[in-house]
C-alpha cells in the first residue's frame, strides 16, 4: 500500500468515524422520530463509506459495490417503512 493510499484511507476512516458517533448522539439524544432516523441515515452513510474505501483498498471494488447497493435498497425500505 502506497502512503498516498494510506493517507486517504486513514483520513476517509476517521470521518466515517466521527459520522458514526455523530449519529449515536442523534439517535440516543434525540426523541423525534424524525431526527432518529436522520441519526439512523447518517450511520448507513458512515457504513457505505466504510465498505467504500475498504474495497478501494482491497482492490474488490465489485464486492464492495455489491453491497453498497444492498444497503441502499434495505436503507429505502427502513425510510419507507417508518
């Protein structure tokens, strides 16, 4: 792994991290539905970044694509459905 790939997998993985805490204190603040799943939202977003750059960086870009899509369509149906 070059250290130009390091650089960017480090910084995308510590904002996905801040993503992720930024929604655990939305969702376990919060006591509106609706800003509950905005907190929820965040975290799929901080999780597709995660799958993201981990395929980037594994060089499986196809797999991780795969699953992002899969996550979209599951996150729809949670929006949907709420």
């Amino acid at each position: 792994m070059s250290a130009d790939m390091a650089s960017y997998f480090q910084v995308s993985v510590m904002f996905a991290i801040l993503m992720v805490i930024t929604a655990l204190y939305c969702i376990l603040v919060s006591r509106n539905l609706i800003r509950i799943l905005i907190g929820l939202e965040l975290m799929t977003k901080a999780v597709t970044l995660i799958l993201a750059v981990g395929g980037y960086v594994s060089g499986r870009m196809a797999l991780a694509q795969t699953f992002i899509i899969t996550m979209i369509v599951i996150e729809v149906v949670v929006i949907a459905v709420a």
